[in-house]
C-alpha cells in the first residue's frame, strides 16, 4: 500500500468517526518530522543532482535548480541598532495602549501624550504537541 493510499483510508476513518482525529493528527506530526529530517540530510547531494536536470523533467517533474535567497545584516551598524531598540519601545508603547484602551486612553503621564492603541491580530489556534519521554 503506497503512503498516499494508507493516509487517504485513515483520513476517511476519521471523517467516518472511526479512528480519533487526534491520534491521526499525532502520526501526521511524527510523518511530518520524519520526512522533513529525511529531506534536509538528502538535499545536499538532491541539490548536486537537480544541477544535472536543471530545466528537465525527471520522473514527470520539471526540475528547476534555484539560488537561495539572501538576507541583509545591519547588526553591525550602531544607527541601525538603536533605531531598531527605539522601534521596538515604541511597539511596546503601543501594545499597552491596546491592552489599556478598556481602561480609556493610554497618556504618558510626565509629557500628555497620548499614544494611539495598536491593533490586535488574533492568530489561529494551534496544537502543541511534545512527546512524553
């Protein structure tokens, strides 16, 4: 039974309600650390072959070699540090605004100012999941 098969019968199971949706999200988690631990020790010689079919189809996929992106440093840069800190006081600021505004408006009470809340995002909730050793 191919692996695509063997997951499509469990997700029926579990739409079917009969198998737990938890216990098939945890052997999802555990596939799914497994395989991306299997990828990043392949990649490298993976990276050496796609060099040979840059532009080809290997087993019915177009193989497309690609540069990795970079990523500009500016740890190094006193100016760009302490604008960084003074951004980071400022959002600071403001999220107490946010979590105040219940209570009125947020004033910084040595100069009046008033700081404007900032807005809540909320996130999607998650599962956490952590083996018991």
């Amino acid at each position: 039974m191919t692996p695509t098969i063997y997951l499509s019968e469990k997700m029926i199971e579990v739409e079917g309600g009969n198998q737990c949706p938890l216990a098939f999200y945890i052997e999802l988690k555990e596939i799914t650390d497994l395989v991306k631990d299997l990828m990043d020790q392949i990649k490298p010689t993976a990276l050496t072959e796609a060099s040979k079919w840059h532009g080809q189809v290997y087993c019915g996929y177009e193989i497309t070699k690609k540069a990795g992106g970079g990523r500009y440093n500016y740890d190094h840069i006193e100016r760009v540090v302490q604008l960084k800190n003074q951004l980071k006081e400022w959002e600071r600021i403001h999220q107490v605004a946010y979590k105040t505004m219940n209570q009125g408006v947020y004033l910084n009470q040595d100069t009046g100012e008033v700081y404007e809340p900032a807005q809540y995002i909320q996130n999607d909730d998650t599962i956490q999941i952590k083996l018991v050793k």
